[in-house]
C-alpha cells in the first residue's frame, strides 16, 4: 500500500511541475507614451505594434557608456524574455507574410505577448526566464505565452 502511494504521489509533484502557470501583475505598462515618437522602422501590423515594440526595446535594453574607449555597449535586462518577445514577433510577421496565418490572429497573439512582456518587466521572474531559456521552438514559446503566462486584472 505504501508503495502506491509514493507512486501516486510522485506522478501528482510531476504533473504539478510540468502543468507550471505564471501569473503577473497587470499594471497597463503597454499604455506609456514611448520616449521618443518616432520609432526607427514601422511594424507590418501597425502604428500600436511599432510603439509596443519601442517601449519594450525601451523597457528592456539601455547602453553602458565605455568613457577609456568612447564606445557604447548595449545591455539587455531579462533577455530571455526580450529575445522571446523579439523571436515571436519576428515568426508571426513571416506567417502572415507567406499566408500561413490570418493577420487578425497574429496581431491578437502578438498583442497578448506584447502587454505581457511590458507588464511583467519590473516584477520577480526568475523562474519564467529559466522555463523561457529552455525553449528553442518558436510555435512552443507562442503556446506558452498564450497557456502559462497570465495577467492578474
């Protein structure tokens, strides 16, 4: 008997680990004026998504001056999250182009990406990054933002 429970307890501690959820603060960060209006390029879906784009290159990276050698380094807070972002916005932009997804769907999940990347920036996520920097497949990290990352309202 004892054996079965220890066996039905360690399946519950694994499927409780895998099936993990994130849940986050929603502080409407995706709503601050950019620091500057004028982004470098437009985004393909609009004048929302180059702004969201600008707070979160904003939000999340800043340059450290080198004053011996006059040179600029640029520095990413929380990179695994930035470069998720980044890697997602740059895969639903080809699906749209190459046909394989419907515009209106692309901007809808990259826009849920987007507000949570801006709203999660200045709270405790180290252990997302850690789940983020394991995932290489761009359609996983779309299903796990979408499923695993939730915004408390």
């Amino acid at each position: 008997m004892s054996k079965f429970l220890f066996v039905a307890l360690f399946m519950f501690v694994t499927v409780s680990v895998q099936a993990q959820e994130f849940v986050f603060d929603y502080n409407e960060m995706e709503m601050e004026e950019t620091e500057s209006n004028l982004a470098s390029s437009q985004h393909p879906f609009g004048t929302e998504f180059t702004e969201m784009m600008q707070l979160l290159r904003e939000f999340y990276t800043s340059e450290e001056r080198n004053t011996i050698s006059q040179t600029t380094t640029p520095i990413v807070e929380k990179p695994s999250i930035y470069y998720s972002v980044k890697k997602t916005n740059k895969h639903l932009v080809k699906a749209v182009k190459k046909g394989h997804m419907d515009v209106e769907d692309a901007k809808k999940e990259l826009g849920d990406i987007l507000v949570k990347a801006l709203n999660i920036r200045y709270q405790n996520t180290e252990a997302l990054e850690e789940k983020l920097g394991k995932i290489k497949d761009t359609e996983m990290l779309l299903a796990f933002y979408g499923k695993d990352i939730k915004l408390d309202m």
